[in-house]
C-alpha cells in the first residue's frame, strides 16, 4: 500500500522542515511546495491526502489560496491545516476566513500533530 500524500507549503525554515520529518516519521509522503501561486495546480496534479500550509508568506496572500482550493471543485474536498505564529491574530483569522478545515498554532502545531490530523482528516 502506498503512503498518503501531504503536500507542505512554508518559507519559514522552522517550523517548515520539523513538520516534513514529523509528517515522514507518521508514514506520509511528503511534497513541499515552494512557489504558492503554484499550489492550487500541484495539488490538482498531485491529489494529496491533505494540505499544510504555513500563513506566513512573503510571497502571496495564503488565506486567498486557500479560498482557491476551496472553491475549486478538484481542490475542495482536500483538508487544509493552516498555521501561525500565536502572535499573528490577523494571519490565523485570515486561514479560518479563507476556509482551512483547521487552523493552529506555531508552537502546537508539532507536538499536536498527530491528534490535528485526525481532527483535520475526520470525515464529517
């Protein structure tokens, strides 16, 4: 059986490759994307199990990619777990408003990772 597919996005060196290890050492291919204008096509392409997507870019508007994933309908049923330093309010809004199945904490996001996938991957 192959192992699921989580395609990362980050800029941020940490905490970016702590989640890639993290996420391998749970038995998840791992594709990290570097361009996030791109994202929305390599997850059409790519057809992960589900999305992590660091807010903080100097790149773009994250929370906006978000809304284009989810309002693709190729895209839209992909969970997406977005998150933020706990000081950028605004950056953990702009997740949740763009529509990210859940959005968390920089400094839970690993030791939680485990119970915050199944939260993000449980079928409603």
């Amino acid at each position: 059986m192959t192992k699921p597919l989580a395609l990362i996005f980050y800029e941020r060196l940490l905490p970016g490759s702590q989640l890639v290890n993290r996420l391998q050492d749970l038995g998840y291919r791992v594709t990290t994307v570097n361009d996030l204008g791109a994202l929305t096509i390599q997850a059409k392409s790519e057809k992960p199990m589900l999305i992590v997507m660091d807010l903080t870019s100097d790149r773009g508007d994250t929370g906006e990619v978000i809304r284009e994933l989810k309002g693709n309908s190729e895209t839209a049923y992909m969970p997406v777990l977005a998150f933020a330093s706990a000081d950028n309010r605004k950056l953990l809004s702009r997740g949740s408003e763009g529509g990210a199945d859940l959005v968390a904490m920089d400094d839970a996001i690993l030791p939680q990772l485990p119970h915050l996938l199944d939260q993000v991957l449980e079928v409603n």
